[in-house]
C-alpha cells in the first residue's frame, strides 16, 4: 500500500468529519446539515457499490431501501402519535433501526430471488419496477400520508444520544459512514469479496470451479439493501419527513451517479461521488434554475474523460509524486 495514498485517504476522512463541525462552531449550521445529509447519501452509495462495483450488478432500484428504512422510523412513531403504539417501543431508536434492517433485508432477498435469475439490462429493468411497486403502494396508502408524505413527530431515541441535536445527528451519520465503510472494504478483501469479483469477471469459470454464484451474488445483494435501509433510517431522522419521492427511480439514478462519479469499487469512490454531486448540486442551484443541465455535462464529463472515477486521480496524483 502506497503510504502517501493513505496519509490523502486519511486526510480527506479527517476533513469530512472536522469542516463541517468547524464551520458550525463559527456559525455556519447549514453546512452541518449539507454533511449529514452528504454522509448518508454516501452510506447509501456504499451500499450499492457492493453489487454495482463489486458485483457487476446494476441496480436501478436501490433508493426502495432509503425509502423502507425512513418508513421503518416514520410509521412506528406515527401510530405513538396517535395512540396505537406503546410510546417506549414506538420510538426506541435500537427497535427502528432492527425493524428498518429486517425490512430492507426481506425486501432484498425476496425481490433478490427474482432479480437474479437474469443479467444486464433485465436485471436493471426489474430491480426498477420492484422499486416503482413499492412507490406506488406507498402512494396508495392513505394512512401514511400517501403522495404527501408523513411527517416524524419524534425522532429515534437512544441512550446518552439525541438526534434532535444537529451536532449529534452529524456524528451519528458520519461514524456510521466511516464504520461502514471499513466494513465493506473487508468485505471486498475476504474470499466472499473476491468470488464477487470472479463473479463479475467470468461467472461461467467461477461456477465451473465449484461455487454457488447464486447465492454469492444473493447474499451481496441483501447485505447491500440493508447498508441502503439503514441510511434510509438515519434519512428519516435527519429530514422528519418521509414520502414515496424517496423511493421514485431517479433517486436510485442519483446514487448510481455517485458511485460511478467516484469510482466503482473502490473504498473512497462513493464518498468522492457523495461529496462532488452534493456540493456541485447545491452550488450550481444557487446560480440557476437551471442547473440540471451544467450539472449533467459535468457529470458526462467525468464519466467521459476520467476513467475510473475521481478516485483515480487520487491514485493518479500518488503516482506522479513518485
């Protein structure tokens, strides 16, 4: 390991945590709030870079996780709201995050089941519609708020911690985005990680050398749902406000931006993906309503132009140094 390329890695980490703490501090608390948002996006993206970067699977409906673990906190705390639930276990923080993972991971293994019985651009067409389904029946649901959205009244609630603190919902977001992805990098460097990446590479010779890739490849894809359920949980949290608009498909396109943005597989590339979509999008919409279309040909251009993603400048500078 190039010991340069971990002093910038462990630079830009440090960065992430202490800026915006920094500039809250000197009074500049919508910056705060920009980095949480910025770090659980970017614990999402992790999660799709699993299968995306990983495992070569292209995902188009990974923003139904976002929406199943705000759900997760959203309904419990509704129906406290209105006396349907016993307060202490409508917003214990510990249960809504179990019942957000448990969700996110029955969802993805019995959507799994279907969606990985077919490769290339059927697996994108149906990972979309599991999404659009689960939209639309969220859509349906009256009770929910429907198309309008239900607001959290309270917030999860945990032991030494509250998430009504900006600060403390920062810290949250952030060490979770750190842990998790150390998580996935081990993940990526165990056996599991590299039949992945046989998988991705030559399926028919992984299966001839004996490996289920099935359920390798359903396994990835579960415990990748469940990464995007939890930041879905701390997404409710955060914003006290859900709606069927956070499952829509081009949520799911803008976490598949951040990833390749970034680079695919790669430990940094979804949180450079994070960073550079989130501060270019709140730039850019400061200066015109209509910055869908700079931020676009930006996005062309990286994806055109810098092979391998922002990441690989990173790399790239690292060996010039040398």
């Amino acid at each position: 390991m190039n010991p340069k390329n971990t002093v910038a890695k462990s630079l830009l980490l440090l960065a992430v945590l202490v800026v915006p703490l920094m500039l809250n501090l000197f009074g500049f608390a919508f910056y705060l709030d920009l980095a949480t948002r910025l770090s659980i996006l970017a614990i999402a993206a992790v999660g799709l870079n699993l299968i995306l970067g990983y495992g070569g699977m292209v995902s188009f409906g990974h923003a139904a996780y976002l929406g199943i673990g705000a759900y997760a906190v959203g309904i419990p705390a509704h129906h406290w709201l209105y006396g349907g639930m016993d307060m202490i276990a409508s917003t214990n923080g510990f249960l809504q995050i179990a019942l957000a993972l448990f969700a996110s991971a029955l969802f993805a293994f019995l959507t799994g089941l279907v969606c990985l019985k077919v490769k290339g651009v059927y697996f994108i067409m149906i990972t979309m519609a599991f999404a659009q389904m689960l939209y639309y029946l969220l859509v349906s649901i009256s009770e929910y708020g429907g198309d309008d959205g239900l607001v959290i009244d309270t917030r999860s609630e945990f032991p030494l911690i509250s998430l009504d603190d900006p600060v403390q919902m920062f810290l949250v977001s952030v060490l979770s985005l750190f842990l998790i992805m150390w998580g996935v990098r081990r993940i990526a460097r165990s056996q599991f990680g590299m039949v992945l990446e046989g998988i991705k590479g030559n399926e028919a010779r992984m299966i001839s050398l004996g490996y289920n890739t099935f359920r390798y490849k359903l396994a990835a894809y579960v415990i990748s749902g469940v990464i995007c359920g939890f930041a879905g949980a701390l997404l409710g949290n955060f914003t006290t406000f859900i709606s069927p608009e956070m499952i829509d498909w081009a949520r799911s396109g803008e976490l598949m931006f951040m990833v390749i943005l970034g680079g695919v597989a790669t430990t940094m590339g979804p949180l450079l993906g994070a960073i550079t979509f989130i501060v270019v999008e709140e730039v850019l919409s400061t200066i015109t309503v209509y910055w869908h279309l700079p931020f676009g040909l930006m996005l062309i251009g990286i994806v055109l132009f810098v092979r391998g993603g922002l990441s690989s400048l990173l790399e790239r500078g690292q060996k010039t140094d040398d």
